[in-house]
C-alpha cells in the first residue's frame, strides 16, 4: 500500500497556464492609487523606505528592521522587498540584516562599499560571505530623522 496517493493527472509541461497563473490576470496586487511622480509605478510605502535609505550617512547602517521601524509598523520582510524590486539607485550595502552581514547574494558587493566608507567591521575575512560590520559601532541612531520630512531633511 502507498502512503501516499498518486498525484492527480499532471497538467502536461507546454499545456497553457490558467487561473492566477496566466499572464492576463496580474500576480500581485496594484500599485497604490497615488504613485510618487518621479518614480511611476512605486508604491507610496515603498517610496518610504528608500528616503530612509537615502538618508543613512556615509560609514553608518541600518538593518532591516530598524528600517521598518523608522517607517513604521513596516517588517524587514517589506524592507528586503523594497530593496530588492527598488532599491538599485540607493545605498542598498548601508542596510543590513540583524547579524551585521549583507544579504544573501550582495555580499561581494556590499564589502567593498563598506570598505571604502570606512564601516566598523566586527569581522573581516577574504570571504565577502563571512564579513560582519560592528552594528554596536556603526549603527545610525536616525535621530531627528523624521520620514514624513522627506528625503535627507532632519527635524531640527
């Protein structure tokens, strides 16, 4: 006896995709209605992120929580998700995740951005993989940091 039954007839490898899975019906949900003019098609809340992101000096991080944080009730999840689909015209190596390494796949990258800006590192290693910034050194405390200001506009 099988412990499991067999699956159901397979849809063939070439056979068209239906449903959600079909190219006419959009696989993730609409932009907000009120898209940032400079940037047609990002949503409001992502827009968010990249102005904290912007604002991050030069030798100093974040990570992705604290990111989330700053915007609001905002996950690292959404952050990732921002930088990922976003991100490429921002200092994406300035946000990291919450054990001071890069993300998975930026960290060949991210090292020599963060040795150029002089990042406290806790531990170097010819491994990019392996580098870790000193987040008790070099995390920016975002004080005055008001998002709703804007892109690098402090609150006095």
């Amino acid at each position: 006896a099988a412990l499991c039954p067999p699956p159901p007839t397979a849809r063939p490898a070439c056979a068209p995709r239906t449903g959600w899975q079909s190219r006419d019906v959009p696989d993730r949900p609409p932009p907000d209605p009120v898209d940032p003019p400079h940037l047609p098609g990002l949503p409001a809340r992502a827009e968010e992120v990249l102005e904290v992101v912007e604002a991050i000096p030069s030798g100093r991080v974040l990570t992705y929580g604290d990111v989330g944080e700053l915007v609001g009730d905002r996950g690292p999840r959404f952050v990732g998700t921002v930088l990922r689909r976003f991100g490429a015209d921002v200092c994406w190596w300035r946000v990291l995740r919450a054990d001071g390494s890069a993300a998975p796949g930026l960290a060949d990258r991210a090292v020599v951005h963060w040795r150029a800006e002089a990042v406290p590192l806790r531990r170097d290693d010819r491994d990019p993989a392996q580098v870790r910034v000193d987040l008790r050194r070099a995390r920016w405390d975002a004080a005055g940091f008001d998002p709703a200001a804007g892109p690098g506009r402090d609150v006095p």
